[in-house]
C-alpha cells in the first residue's frame, strides 16, 4: 500500500514515520503541506514535530494547509489517518478526533520509553495488535495532556474510542491516561506516543510499535 | 547621491566623509568595551577616526570573545598538530565555522563544542536555547546535515538558590530548542561545583554530516557575486552581547544586563536548516557563513577577507524588525536565526524561489567586490570604509602574564590519601549509597528526559551510555560516536595534567562504545584571563591538550574559549571541556554499557592505583579537594582503546571508569540492566572501590570468551583482572557487603527529583 506522510513546516519526525512505513512493508510516499494533492496514496500519516513551531495552540495553523483540506475529505470518506503527537493534535484541531491536547501537567517535555495497553485493535491502525496487548514504545511531548469535556468523555470510553492508554506512569496528565483515540468509523487514530520510534531493535525501544505500520489491510475502511 | 531624495538622511549620520572632517569627536570606546590602546590602532588603521558604525564593528570584532586576543597565542600550538586523523584528512580546521573530518564510505563530519555561559546566567532559557541554536547554524555552514547535539553543564551546588534559578530554565532552553529542531540529545554532562554558582556553563555541542563534496566554505569571492541575508528579521536584541556580556567578569550586584541576550525561535532555524541543506543540493550557494555572535559585522568581514576581494553592502536593505535601528545597532544586533550565503547573479532566482518554498525571508544586500575594502553604506552615503581583514583577523593579540599560583604548592601537598576512609563493610556500604546518591554521581534523567534522544530514528546510544552513537549511513551501518568530559577538579590541582585527563576520559568513553577515536573539538572554560594564576592554568591546559593529542594522534579540529567566568576574585574550577568523535563502520556491533545478561564474567581492565585526590569520595566524603590528580599514561589509553576496538562481539558490555571508580561503574551497569553482580576484590576493597585512575574500563564476557580476552590483553599490553560474575538482584562485594539493586538505584534516582521537584 502506499502510505503518505505529510511534511508541514516545523514537522521532526516525518523522515523517521517514512522509515516506518517502508519496514511496515508499505510504499511511503512524501507529502508537502502546501500541495493541496495526495498523489494517490492510500492512507496519511501526520507525523510528528513542533509544526509552526507550537507557538500558537499546538497544530492549530497546520489545520489550514492545502493539504489538510485534502486529508479531512479522505478522512470523512474512510481514508486511514494516523497522527502521531504533533499530528495527533493536528487531528483534534481539524475535528477529525475528539478532545484535545494541553501542556503536560508536570510543565516539563518529557522523553521516556512508555508502556501502553492497546484498548482497541479493531482500527485501521491497530488490527495487528491483541486486544489488551501491552507495548513498550517512545514517548515524547511537551503538550500531550490529552482532555475533553466529561460529556465526550464519557461517550469515548463507552464507544471503545479509546486506542490506547497509558501503563505504569501517566506521563502528562491526560484524563483515564488516555494515549490515543479513534473516531467511530475507527479509520483515523490520534496518538501521542511514537511508534514509528519503536520499528528497529537499534535505535528506538524496541520492535512495539511496528504494529501499527502492518495493520493497513487494503480496502478494509474505504 | 541617488538614493537621498526617497530616504532622509538623519543629521547625526556619522559617514566616513564626516569623520574625516570632524577628527576631534569624543566616541564612546570605552562603553563599548575597547581599551585606549585599541582605540588608537583604530584610528592608525584609517588614518582617521572611526566612524560610529566601524567603531560599532571594531568594538565587537575585538571583544575577547570574538578575536580571541587573551587566548590566541596559547591556542595556536594546536594547528602544529598533523591535520588529519587516523583514517584520513581533515578537511576542514581551526578558523572554519566548525572542523570537518573525513570518516569513509565518502562522508565526513562536521563537530564543534561551543560555550553559551554568560547569556545563560543572565536569561537561563534563552541563554542555553541560543547557545544550541549558535552551534547548530556553525554546522549547516559547513554544509552538513545536524544530526545530534550535546550539552556538557556545570552548576553550582544542588542546594543553591541561584542553581534552583538557573538550572530548570538552562536545561527547558536546551530541551525547548533542540527538540524543536528535531535534533537527538545524545548525552553531555552536568557537573555541580561551588565555584560554578553565580557562573553556570552552558557548552553545546553538535554534529552534523555530509558528502565530501558538499563542503562549503565561509569565503566570500568573485566579482560581482550577491550578498544574500536570509533567515529572521534583524532587531535590537543581542546588541553588544559578545562585547559586554561575554567579556567582562560579573560584579557582585548580579545581572543586570537582560537586554543583551539575544532571543531564540527554533522554528525558523528549523526551517534555516531545510532551506540551507536544498540550497546546497541545488547548488547555488558559493559561500556560506552563519550570523551569531558579533551579527553582521562578523559574517561581512569575515566572508570579505576570507575571499580574494571587497564587499559592498547597502545596510538600509537588511529586513528590520524594528525600523528605529540605527546603522551601529544594525551592524551589532545578535537576533538569531540568520545566515549569510554568497551567490552568483545567474543563480539568485533558483536561490529566492528556495527560500519561498521555505516561508523564509532572504534579501540581496550586496555584492562581493574587487575594491579589496569593505564598504558599507547607508541610503546611500558610506558609514563603513575599512579594510575587512583589520576587522576580522588582526585584532589584538595580548600575552597576557602568567605565572603559577603561589598556593598550588600548598594544595598539591595537601592529598586526599591522608583521609579517613571507610575500614568495615558496613562504612563501604554506606560509602557506595552515599556516592551514587551525590549530586555529581546520581542518575541524570531528571535533565536527560526533557531532552529528545530518539528523533531522526538513529540514535544508537544515549545517556546513560558513555558515549553517544548515531547511526550515519542506513544500507552501511556506518556511524559516529561522540563524548564529552572534564574533571575540573583534577584540572585545579593540575591544568596539564587536568586537560589530558579529559581528552583521555573522553577517547575512553567513545572507545568503550566499540568506535574509533578521531579528532577533538575543545571547549576552554576558565576565568578571567586578567589574573596570572587563571592565565597560568589556560596556558597549562592548551599545553596539556596539545601534548597529549600529539601522542594520541588526533587533532584538534576546533572550538571555543570562554573567559571571565568569575564572580569577583573566585574563577570557576578551570574546565577544559574535551569532545572527542570518533567512528564505528557497524553500529550493530557497538558495545553497550550495561550487563547484558547474567553468568558473565566481570572483569577489569587496566591497572588500579591508590589515586583518591580529587575524587568525587574525597568531595562528597570530606569535601575536600587538594593533592595530584590521576597518573596520565597516554600509551596506556591508546592500548585500552585499541583493545575495546578489538573486543567489539567479544565484550558484551563495557563501561569506562571515571568519577567515583570501580564502584560508580559497576553499580551503574548493574542498575541500568537491573541485573546485579557479584566480585572480589584483592587488596584494599576502598582503594579497589573508589581510586580514579585513569585508563581502566570495565568489560563482560561470557565465560568461553576468557581465554581470548586474556590472549587480546596480552596483545595490547592491557593488564586485567577478573573480578567476578553477573546476576541476581544485588551487587556484592565478597566479604564486604552487598546492597539490593531495588536500594541501590532508590538513592541514584531520588536526588534530582528531590531537589529540583
């Protein structure tokens, strides 16, 4: 398949999201926020970064590039869509996903290797993982304090929307140690942690987070 | 003049037709930091007096902290050593943005360690943060891709106020900028010392690669050629920063000089370095030069007389973003975040269209010359008129008078062996909890995790690790290995031998990791060079450094001094931060620092002294620090590294002893792995324990690899010796004592999160 990521001024870890897809066995294909053009691919990934910098909310500009335009019709119409930590916070501005995401509780940026529990492998993003799989993947994030009012809330935890939660420590304060969420189609996952950081055993933590660049399966939410 | 009529001269205007008519004026050099002598070589220069606008350039060029006139005489026994490596040359040197050295498969290197401290006591965030932002722009002009960065810190003590002021906001800057850039944090240091509060150093360095033929230099040539300034926008900020901040000693009422430090915006480097890296893919820049310290009158007369001409620049084209600025702040201002590209006029399209892709602004706000002079007007009438090389390279040079200190007799004679020490296994214990709980001793993450170490998806390793590895070539599994060191306290007692055992401990920390030690970039802490006891140690120190990279064979690729680290009479420890890269043709194959499993073997390799002064026993036990610092035995270092080199897939681990010893090594491995050990020790177990004698490592292997560990160390003339095995949950001393690991690591890591919340 041929997986997109989208390189938005200020995007860090577009070049490592690439690197995952291509040992997920996909075709990744670079894509520039100013091109309002998906050149065919099959499903985005919004990687991680301090898009324009974070200094407004944090993927609040983003939100209006040419290309999100293009990946918000794909979204609505079924297209996969993962962000990841500063893409993930992209996804909640453009109200692709619910909640939002503030400054750690702490104050601090913090880097750490996270274990998760996969609260729900029925996304396109997470069918390769058992439900209830714990996985040890890279965290890292200034703003990854996820929140949503208690109405939303209550309505992600009841719906499964939850993707993933947080073990051991909650790293940011997110409400229920939310780590990721997806919308009801299930097609399009926010998630705060790294896990294209965790695709080789020599350079990140571990081979964790391959799972969620081999869950693509062609056609299943199109 | 043309341009007159459109653009209203304001009558305070100095040009240089005024200066030359109005020769008496009363000009403010000594605000601005120049001394009288230095004034008047100005005016013989010109033979006139300077204008406003070349005073303004002539004060900042010659600043200590731009020309280097206190230091320059030691400094230039480093370019007597043989310019290359041990794999090949050097291709580029002292006097370059940053030196760039050869490392195979057609890569090179770029690396550089640069100092940030004064601004970083000021302002601490935006000190530190500029500081990682100034190293980062010497390495994409270079031509390199940055692919790490580092940051060796020095405190005052943990219990501090001023550390509890300065050291979150230092270590957010770092954090706050580097992550932002998307560079790993690859490791560093952070020591605490009495004598760095009121005087904290920020040194940042980065590494950056690219293929041989991408190398740019900072020189600005062929007639004709555009001036282009890109990047932000020029405002007030940083006017006078090297010249009043980094170059004049703290008095005791503290800071008082905010305006000076220049603010960061890590985004548009961010962008700077996507932009810079496709204009030289594109191939339209001919020279290249980063703005930091000393702003434009750095980049114009630096590029200028580095080229075979002159430069003409139109001031009033720089984008202002305070349009009040007079032509002096102009030329002074320190805003970050720009770069100085020559480019030829048939190319100035394809480089504009670049930086518009990039969101970032560029101007063209001159052109190289054959006039030999640099000249720069002002809507149209010349304010600077100067030959550019007076200006970039012939500052003074000052053999300032040392002498060694009266008291270092005194503090030599006064060892730390004569100490108390701990006899029973019970006072070892504690001794061991009490060590690895100390300040300089205890685990780091509390700093290292607001550091992102995993981004660009090739960091092998980090800190905790003695060295940090990042990954170079994906198909080839080339990589680099960078570490750096200082034991100030060893350099107190003595420079000479202070220095070498930074260059040894750093060449040892990236040999443990598997790699090849290469070059050295240095970066020279001390205090103010106006005192002959702190001007003897420099002198000691650079002749310490030169030496014993000549017996290594490595070569001092570049770097930084930082003087006037003093708060009234007390100089900071002197501190002679070595960094030494060196490269590894497999990371898969590096070595770790940890245990890797249980049943191995423990042994030491190297030969143990009962060496204690300076020891971090003797400051945290006694808080004592006199008598002489570790034996250097650099025959005995470069036999350990070949060794370490040669056990790479024999040695499962192997961890480099430095501070705290025996005992620091082995509890470190144990409690990063969580697997314990269990080892005898012969002789005295203190001295075994917690002597730092240099050139020692600690490596495991498994037990049918003994044999050929002994018949290596044979080889190399590497003395070992087994001291036990891996596994279980404690670490042992036979017959002395043994804590549980889940004891152990509590006291590592409770001191920064105690302290600093």
């Amino acid at each position: 398949m041929k997986i997109g990521v989208v390189t938005f001024p200020g995007s860090l870890d577009d070049v490592d999201a690439q690197r995952a897809v291509r040992i997920g066995g996909n075709e990744a294909v670079a894509l520039w926020h100013g091109d309002a053009d998906l050149k065919g691919v099959d499903a985005v990934i919004l990687p991680g970064g301090f898009s324009y910098g974070d200094y407004l909310r944090c993927g609040a500009i983003s939100r209006f590039a040419p290309a999100m335009g293009k990946v918000v019709e794909a979204a609505r119409a079924g297209m996969p869509v993962l962000g990841i930590c500063n893409g993930f916070q992209i996804l909640c501005e453009s109200h692709l996903l619910p909640g939002a995401l503030i400054r750690n509780d702490h104050r601090k940026f913090v880097c750490r290797d996270q274990l998760l529990r996969i609260e729900n492998n029925r996304t396109a993003w997470t069918s390769a993982y058992d439900q209830g799989q714990e996985i040890r993947v890279v965290l890292k994030n200034g703003e990854g304090g996820f929140v949503a009012d208690t109405e939303t809330l209550a309505r992600i935890e009841g719906e499964g929307q939850v993707v993933a939660r947080y073990l051991e420590v909650n790293p940011n304060g997110s409400l229920n140690d939310i780590a990721g969420v997806t919308n009801e189609r299930g097609n399009v996952v926010g998630l705060m942690p790294h896990p294209e950081h965790a695709v080789e055993e020599l350079t990140g933590s571990g081979l964790d987070g391959l799972g969620f660049f081999t869950s693509l399966v062609e056609g299943a939410f199109a | 003049m043309a341009d007159t009529a459109s653009a209203p001269i304001r009558s305070t205007l100095d040009t240089v037709a005024v200066a030359a008519g109005d020769p008496d004026r009363q000009q403010p050099w000594s605000e601005l930091g120049l001394k009288a002598d230095e004034y008047e070589r100005i005016r013989e220069i010109l033979g006139r007096r300077p204008t406003g606008a070349e005073l303004a350039m002539y004060s900042v060029m010659w600043s200590e902290h731009c020309s280097y006139k206190s230091s320059k005489v030691h400094l230039k026994q480093f370019g007597e050593l043989a310019q290359e490596t041990p794999i090949g040359p050097m291709l580029a040197g002292i006097g370059e943005n940053a030196g760039v050295i050869d490392i195979g498969q057609g890569y090179a290197v770029s690396f550089k360690v640069e100092s940030h401290n004064h601004p970083s006591y000021v302002e601490p965030y935006q000190g530190a943060a500029t500081g990682v932002g100034g190293i980062v722009r010497d390495i994409i002009a270079m031509g390199a891709r940055p692919i790490a960065v580092m940051d060796p810190l020095r405190f005052g003590p943990l219990d501090a106020d001023d550390t509890h002021r300065v050291l979150p906001g230092i270590v957010a800057g770092v954090g706050g900028y580097g992550n932002c850039l998307g560079l790993p944090n690859i490791g560093g240091e952070a020591v605490f010392d009495e004598t760095y509060l009121g005087n904290p150093l920020v040194n940042a360095l980065c590494v950056g690669v690219l293929r041989h033929e991408d190398l740019h230099l900072a020189k600005a040539s062929g007639e004709g050629n555009l001036v282009v300034l890109y990047g932000a926008r020029t405002g007030g900020d940083g006017i006078g920063g090297v010249s009043v901040l980094a170059s004049e000693t703290f008095d005791a009422d503290g800071p008082a000089k905010r305006p000076s430090v220049q603010v960061g915006d890590p985004f548009m480097e961010k962008l700077l370095i996507e932009c810079t890296l496709e204009l030289f893919r594109a191939g339209v820049v001919a020279g290249i030069q980063d703005l930091g310290g000393a702003g434009l009158s750095c980049a114009t007369s630096e590029l200028a007389s580095a080229g075979d001409g002159g430069m003409l620049v139109h001031l009033d084209k720089v984008p202002l973003r305070d349009s009040t600025l007079s032509p002096e702040e102009i030329l002074m201002s320190e805003s970050q975040e720009r770069m100085m590209a020559i480019v030829e006029p048939d190319d100035i399209a394809a480089f504009l269209a670049i930086t518009t892709k990039w969101d970032v602004e560029a101007s063209v706000i001159g052109e190289v010359t054959e006039t030999g002079r640099l000249v720069i007007d002002w809507h149209g009438e010349t304010v600077v008129d100067v030959p550019p090389r007076t200006v970039a390279h012939d500052g003074p040079v000052y053999e300032r008078p040392f002498a060694r200190p009266e008291w270092q007799d005194a503090l030599q004679a006064d060892g730390a062996e004569k100490l108390a020490r701990p006899t029973t296994g019970d006072e070892l214990r504690a001794t061991l909890l009490q060590l690895v709980a100390s300040p300089n001793l205890c685990d780091k993450s509390w700093i290292t995790d607001q550091y992102d170490r995993y981004v660009q998806g090739n960091t092998v390793l980090a800190q905790p690790a003695d060295s940090g590895m990042v990954r170079v070539d994906e198909e080839t599994h080339l990589g680099v290995s960078v570490a750096t060191d200082c034991n100030g306290r060893f350099a107190k007692l003595d420079p000479y031998a202070g220095a070498q055992l930074a260059l040894a401990e750093a060449y040892r920390n990236v040999a443990t990791g598997g790699a090849v030690p290469l070059a050295v970039s240095d970066c020279l802490n001390f205090g103010s060079p106006e005192d002959t006891d702190v001007m003897w140690q420099f002198a000691e120190a650079c002749r310490g450094l030169k030496d014993a990279c000549a017996e290594l064979g490595i070569p001092v690729t570049g770097g930084n001094v930082s003087l006037y680290n003093q708060t009234g009479e007390t100089a900071i420890l002197p501190t002679p931060v070595v960094a030494v890269l060196g490269v590894i043709e497999d990371v898969r194959r590096r070595t770790p620092s940890a245990f890797q499993g249980a049943d191995e073997r423990i042994v030491l390799l190297g030969t143990t002294r009962e060496e204690l002064s300076g020891s971090e026993w003797a400051k945290v036990a006694h808080d004592h620090l006199g008598g002489l610092p570790p034996k250097v035995d650099l025959r005995a270092e470069r036999n350990l590294a070949r060794l370490l080199k040669d056990l790479v897939g024999i040695a499962t681990s192997a961890h480099d002893l430095s501070d705290g010893g025996l005992a620091q090594a082995l509890a470190e491995a144990a409690m990063v792995s969580g697997i314990g050990a269990r080892v005898s020790l012969e002789g005295d177990a203190f001295v075994g324990l917690y002597a730092e004698s240099a050139g020692r490592a600690l490596v495991t292997v498994d037990a049918g690899d003994l044999d050929e560990l002994r018949a290596l160390c044979a080889r190399h003339d590497v003395p070992l010796t087994e001291l036990g095995t891996t596994g279980g949950e404690v670490l042992a001393v036979e017959g002395q004592f043994e804590v549980p690991l889940a004891e152990l690591r509590a006291a590592w890591t409770a001191t920064l999160p105690n302290a600093l919340g």
